[in-house]
C-alpha cells in the first residue's frame, strides 16, 4: 500500500525517540519540511492554514513535553489527513473539467 507524505510524516513523528524537547523539536521538523515541500504549495488554504498551525505549534508555542506535543502534532496531522481527503474527493478528475476557451 502506498503511503502518503502526511502518513509519513506521522510516521516519522511516531518513531521519533527523544525526551529532550529540543531534539524532539529539530527531528519534528525535519519531518515537517518535508511534509511542507510536498504539499504545501498545491494544498487549500484550509490545509496550508493547518501545516503553518502545525509548525507554529512545534516551533514558536513549545510547552516543552514531548508526549504532549506529539500528541497535539498528531491530532494537527490528523486534520490534514482528513482535509486533504475531503479536498481530493470533491475535485473531479482532470478529464471532467471544460476545456479551455
């Protein structure tokens, strides 16, 4: 089964073995500019507005616990998930949109 850059970026964080916060948060974000690279720029402004939520929740509001921050990384990641489903459901494929004029 293929993965998907937000499965492997929740992956990544899952695996991250660190209880140092500092370290945690340079291997989160490793993962994220992946993520980011990935998917930013062809993403909604709903997700675009989540994958910046995620990294500002990561780098700029640290409650410095690693557990907590994982867990909120992975619920963040999980909207993505769901907004990036969504999204790709409700765009028909390419050979439904008219033609150009």
């Amino acid at each position: 089964m293929k993965t998907t850059p937000i499965d492997d970026f929740i992956n990544e964080v899952s695996d991250i073995d660190e209880t140092d916060y500092g370290d945690f948060m340079r291997k989160a974000n490793h993962g994220l500019v992946i993520l980011m690279e990935k998917i930013y720029d062809s993403s909604t402004p709903v997700v675009k507005k989540l994958l910046d939520e995620l990294k500002y929740h990561i780098d700029y509001m640290p409650n410095w616990d690693v557990d907590s921050t994982r867990e909120k990384v992975n619920l963040l990641a999980e909207e993505i998930r769901i907004a990036t489903q969504v999204t790709d459901a409700d765009t028909p494929p390419a050979s439904h949109f008219p033609p150009d004029e």
